[in-house]
C-alpha cells in the first residue's frame, strides 16, 4: 500500500511538471488585430481630429481679418442735383436752367499711421490664433496619452488574467487526476473549479474595460467610427526620464499658455497705439465737377471732423485697462506654470521611487510566497487554499505593479504637458537597480 502511494505521488508530480512545462494545444487563433503604436496614435490625432483642424479655420479667419486690416478706405462718387424749384418758375422748369448738378469723388486720408498700427494689431491677432491651436494640438496629444495608457493598463490586467486562468487549469486537470486515482478529495478540484470560473469571470469583465478603454482612446484621438477593432502595440514598461530642473522650467515659460498671453499683451498694447492714433480725425477731401445753370464748374471740398467733444477717450481708456489686465494675468500664469511643473517633477520622483522599491523586493517575495505554496501542495504539504490564497497574492501583487507603472507613465505625460515637451529624454536604468 505504502508503495503504491508513492508511486502515484511520483506519477502526479511529474504529471503537474509536464503540465506547467508543455505550451497549451487549442484551435488555430484568428488572425491577429491591428496594432496601434503611441506614436501612431498622436499622428492620427494630428491629421484629423475635428478640433485641431477647427482651430486651423480659426487662424485662417484672422489671417483674412489682418488683410481686410491692411486696406485703404475706398473712395465715393457722389452725384446730386439742387435747386429743384417747388412750384413752376417764371419762363418753365428746365433741367439744364434752374438746377445745379453736382459729379465727384471723395477719398479718406487717414491721419497717425492708422492702418499700419490696424495692421500691427491683427498680426497680433493671427498670432494669438496659431498659439491657441498649438495648444490645442498639445492638450489633444496629452489626452492622447493618457488614454493611450488607461488602455495599456486594462491589457496588461487581461494578460495577467490569462496567466492565472492557464495555471488554474492545469491546477484544476491536477485535481482532477489526483481525484480519480482516490489520493485527494473532490472538494479540492470543486474549489480549484470555482476559483477558475471566478478568474474567468474577472477575465471577461476586464475585456470588456478593455474594448472601452480603446473607444476612450478613439475618442480622444478624434475618430469617428469606434469599433475598438485594434490593439495596443506598447507594453507597460519602466523607461526612466531626465529632470533637468532649469531644463524643464525654461522650457515650461516658453509653453503655449505663456505665449498666449504674452501675444495677447502684444496685441492689447498695438490696439492701445489703434485707439491712440482714432483720437486724431481723418481728412475727406472731394474733388469734381459742377454745372451751374448753363456755366460749368470744378468742385472741391474738404471734411475735417472737429474733436470738440469725442476724443476716443473712452476706447483709449478700455485699451489702457487691458493691458494692465494681461499684464497681472501674464505674472500670475507664470507663476502657475512654474507650480504645476514642480508638482509634476515631484510626481514623477515620488513615482519612480515607488517601482524602484515594489521591482526589487515586492514582486520577489511574492513570486517566491507562490512557487514555495505550489511546491508544497504538489508535495501534499499544503492544502488547495493556501496555494489559492498565495496566487491571489501574486496576483494583487502584479497588478499594483502594473498600476504603478500606469502612474509612473501618466505621472510622465503630466509633467510633459507641465514642461511643454512633447517628450522627455530617457535616462539610462543603472544597473544595480535591475531586477
């Protein structure tokens, strides 16, 4: 008796090591979906998201604004009569006699370099436009990003899903060996049994989070059709970034938001000069011909509006308090840039830390808990529940992990968007840190 138990503890061990050695046979897979790179991904999104090409019809509305801008004012021909008698004078109504008739034209002079200044302030303007569609292309790509990541990680959990439910089915064929040859009870393949159906549940919960964490991510990237037919091509990894601390923040007030404001600045204080210079009258001078009666005559005049009472005090007034206005706003959006980035520096440190410490000893012990609790229970050294609850260990285990390096990476596209790169240099992993 005793012989034969060994001899069928000899048979299952080796059966359980062919079990986890050999590759699972199935039936042929289908053919693989696309993959979709990040890169791929934000150049899409630069070719046709609706609100960065909206933003580029924005530009051009002001490019045609700042030629309208730089036109001259156009001259007027004017044709009138006078002296149309009410009642019939002496001798009949003619038109050549008794009416005067009046032919010609009258140009604007514009006086203080008017349309050079209208000029100045709708580059001004045109600028401001191509700033806010560059920020509205890096705020599209950092969306881009984050969902890019949301993704990565929702398929990182079906990978790690699939792990667990290979090794419960081998668990659950060891059983159910061990059950037939009369060595174990069938209560333990029933809980194998059960722990796999609950794995494969989770399995197609987190399939479905997948599918829509792949619409997120068309949507962010501006598509219009969201079939999540595709795959991510990018695996969760820990790829280190330089902070440069002076680096990141020169390169932080040079970004879109700070630009903004500085262009808008720039055109208030053009429109400050416009309103300065409406304060001096325009010249109308009208030239052309007269007939008075039989004689004929040239005609001439000259309009000078006298600024007895409207000076333009008010628009000059309102362009004064604007610049003063985007003058605080430019400090104040210094400032919060700078706080931002610091805040995002620091993110991204504290991060890096975190899987630096859960790559060197945490996901080690926890593989180490469940490979002694499968050794132990292939031994009979162990019951079925404590080799399920090591497993669930692992499991949580590398799913903070993978949660982590999704911090890490979205953490990285913050400070990205802080610092206004569209990436940041990868800094080498020493090799000490390896795990």
């Amino acid at each position: 008796m005793i012989r034969q138990i060994f001899v069928f503890q000899s048979f299952t061990r080796q059966f359980a090591w062919c079990l986890l050695l050999l590759p699972s046979l199935g039936a042929a897979q289908p053919a693989a979906p696309k993959s979709v790179t990040l890169t791929e991904a934000i150049q899409r999104t630069r070719q046709n998201h609706p609100l960065l090409i909206a933003a580029k019809q924005r530009v051009a509305m002001f490019e045609g604004e700042l030629f309208e801008a730089g036109l001259k004012p156009n001259p007027t021909f004017t044709v009138s009569g006078e002296n149309i008698p009410l009642d019939p004078p002496d001798g009949g109504f003619s038109f050549k006699r008794t009416m005067d008739w009046f032919a010609y034209f009258s140009q604007t002079f514009e006086r203080g370099n008017k349309r050079e200044l209208r000029r100045a302030t709708a580059e001004r303007a045109v600028e401001v436009a191509n700033i806010e569609a560059e920020a509205v292309e890096r705020q599209l790509v950092y969306d881009v990003k984050v969902a890019y990541q949301h993704a990565a990680i929702a398929r990182e959990r079906i990978e790690l899903l699939r792990e667990n439910i290979t090794q419960l089915g081998q668990l659950v064929k060891l059983n159910e060996v061990r059950v037939q040859a009369g060595y174990t009870a069938e209560g333990d393949l029933i809980k194998a049994r059960l722990e796999a159906q609950r794995i494969d549940y989770s399995l197609r919960k987190a399939a479905i989070e997948y599918d829509r964490a792949k619409i997120a991510l068309q949507k962010a990237m501006g598509d219009s059709t969201f079939e999540a037919d595709f795959d991510l091509a990018e695996r969760l990894d820990f790829k280190t970034v330089s902070l440069n601390a002076k680096a990141l923040q020169d390169a932080a007030l040079r970004r879109s938001n700070i630009k903004t404001v500085e262009a808008r600045l720039e055109k208030a204080r053009a429109s400050l000069q416009l309103q300065r210079a409406n304060a001096r009258p325009d010249l109308t001078a009208s030239f052309g011909y007269k007939r008075n009666g039989v004689d004929n005559a040239l005609y001439g005049a000259l309009s000078i509006p006298l600024p007895i009472y409207n000076k333009n005090q008010g628009n000059i007034s309102r362009a004064e308090a604007e610049v003063a206005m985007i003058e605080s706003e430019l400090k104040f959006e210094r400032a919060l840039v700078v706080a931002e980035l610091t805040a995002a520096r620091r993110t991204v440190e504290a991060n890096e830390r975190q899987i630096e410490a859960l790559r060197t000893e945490f996901l080690r012990n926890a593989d180490e808990s469940q490979q002694v609790s499968l050794a132990a229970y292939r031994e009979g050294a162990t019951d079925l529940l404590h080799l399920i609850d090591a497993q669930r260990t692992r499991t949580q285990a590398q799913e903070l992990y993978f949660q982590a390096l999704a911090d890490y990476q979205l953490a990285i596209h913050e400070l990205e968007r802080a610092a206004g790169i569209e990436q940041l240099p990868r800094r080498e992993i020493v090799e000490g840190n390896k795990q």
